[in-house]
C-alpha cells in the first residue's frame, strides 16, 4: 500500500485491537473505509491462527473487484510476492504463504441470492469481510456468522453506505452482535 497517505480515522482503524465481533464501517462513498477496512483486514489475517477466510459481497465478481483487487490497494495487491490466486473444492481463493509458513485461503463469493449461503456450507472460517453488508442476503450473512463460531480468533468486518433506518441488517446484526461502529465522511479520506 505504498504511496498511499492514511487519514487519522484510517490509522486507528487500522491499528485498532481486535476486540469485537464485527468492525461496522458505516460511511458516504469515497469516505476511505474500504480502503482502510482492506488493510485492517490484511492486519487480521497476518495475525490469524485460522486457514481459511471469506470475502463476500453480492456478487463474487463485486467481492473479487472491490476487496481482492481494491482498486490497487486490495488483498491481491497488498500480499502480491508471496500469495497466488488459486482454486480447489471450495472455490477461488488466494493462497497467501505467511512469513511463519503457514497459509492463509481468503475465499471471495456472492451473498446477494436467497440461495448465496450454500456456497459456504461445510467450510470452517476465521474472518469474514462483508463488502456491503446490508446488500447481502440475510440467510447468507447468518451462514458466515455460524461458519466461524469454531474459529481460533474470530472476526468480521462490514463495510456500507448508510441503509434507510428499517433496514434489516441494523435490527438482526447490528443490534444484535457485538459491533464497534464507526461512521465515515469524504473528510475522513
């Protein structure tokens, strides 16, 4: 992520400790929360003692182009030299080879059907980023959320515009999970 300049809001974020269930970056288009949510995530998965982890957003092609690649700032980029793209039972995924030799897999798939959640069912997570989230299929958010109940360090992240206020994603994750909100502005990037 060379080149870039990180906003205050951005690099506390990214330094913060990973107390909460789900990070919620709630904010305005171009306010600098994917970007940072990126790297934070990148953060989680150098420190993760588990295998496997998921990208999703509501389609896998929008998981692939908003999260993996990022605009040049994405997983893809920011492991580029030890990490491929690879593919096995599960799906697409990049195989990341950590500095201690063990692997990462970060899936990236679409959430947005009502039948979304099948692509995941049987796999074991660490993390999941929800690119989104209130876009996603609500059977396939709570898929992700039981997928990584086993996990050795537990964490998600979500990303998204400001929904209306009824939208269901506030009253049956936010309000119910343990989330650290953070509202993002175009003064933040």
């Amino acid at each position: 992520m060379s080149g870039l300049i990180w906003g205050k809001k951005q690099r506390d974020l990214i330094a913060a400790p990973f107390t909460h269930t789900i990070d919620w970056l709630e904010g305005t288009p171009r306010s600098g929360k994917t970007t940072a949510g990126i790297a934070r995530y990148a953060r989680h998965l150098i420190h993760s003692r588990d295998t496997n982890h998921l990208v999703t957003a509501y389609s896998s092609e929008q998981a692939y182009r908003l999260i993996m690649d990022g605009d040049g700032f994405g997983l893809i980029h920011t492991f580029r030299g030890s990490s491929r793209v690879s593919h096995d039972d599960e799906g697409a995924h990049l195989l990341i080879y950590m500095p201690d030799g063990t692997i990462r897999k970060v899936y990236w798939k679409g959430g947005g059907k009502a039948d979304s959640h099948k692509s995941i069912t049987g796999m074991s997570l660490g993390s999941v980023y929800f690119c989104e989230i209130n876009l996603l299929h609500m059977t396939m958010i709570q898929e992700c959320l039981r997928r990584t109940y086993a996990a050795h360090d537990r964490w998600h992240i979500a990303d998204l515009n400001p929904p209306p206020p009824q939208d269901p994603v506030i009253k049956e994750v936010l309000e119910i999970q343990d989330c650290d909100f953070t509202h993002w502005t175009v003064e933040d990037n």
